[in-house]
C-alpha cells in the first residue's frame, strides 16, 4: 500500500525509537497497527459501497472492446502504406 522497503522501516522504527521512548514503543506500535487495520478496512467498505471495482471492470471491458478495431484499423493501414510504398519504388 505504501511501499515502505526496508531501509525506510529501519528509519521509521529508529526515529519513533529515539522520539517515543523504549518503554512506550509497543504501545505505539499496537496502536499504529490498530489504525491501519481500521483504515483498511474503511477503504474497502467505501470500494464496495461505491461500487469502484465494478466501475473499473466496466472501463476495461469497454477499453478492450474498443481497442479491437481500432488495432485492425491501425494494421489495414499500414497494410495500405506498404502497398503504396512498395508500388512508388516500382
């Protein structure tokens, strides 16, 4: 989600280490993981509420179908260039 690697783990954990304290770490810590947990959950009920991932579907669906022709198009036409090039050089 967040694309934290490890080095920036490192950092994070390091910094809350000096700011917070060693004693209140894990307290923090449960309660960070607590609000993650929380807000994750909030977003895929808010995904499934609206109804994102159906409309997102639907978007490539239409994408797909619509690139179809467009690709046999692209290749007629090329096809056409060819042909033109190749009798212009005759």
């Amino acid at each position: 989600m967040f694309n934290v690697g490890l080095s920036e783990l490192i950092i994070i954990f390091f910094v809350a280490f000096v700011i917070v304290g060693p004693r209140d770490l894990p307290k923090v810590i449960k309660t960070a993981v607590r609000g993650i947990k929380y807000l994750r959950r909030m977003v895929q009920e808010l995904k499934a509420e609206s109804g994102w991932d159906d409309m997102i579907k639907e978007i490539d669906q239409v994408k797909d179908t619509a690139a179809a022709p467009i690709q046999a198009a692209e290749k007629e036409i090329a096809g056409i260039g060819d042909a033109i090039t190749g009798s212009a050089e005759d």
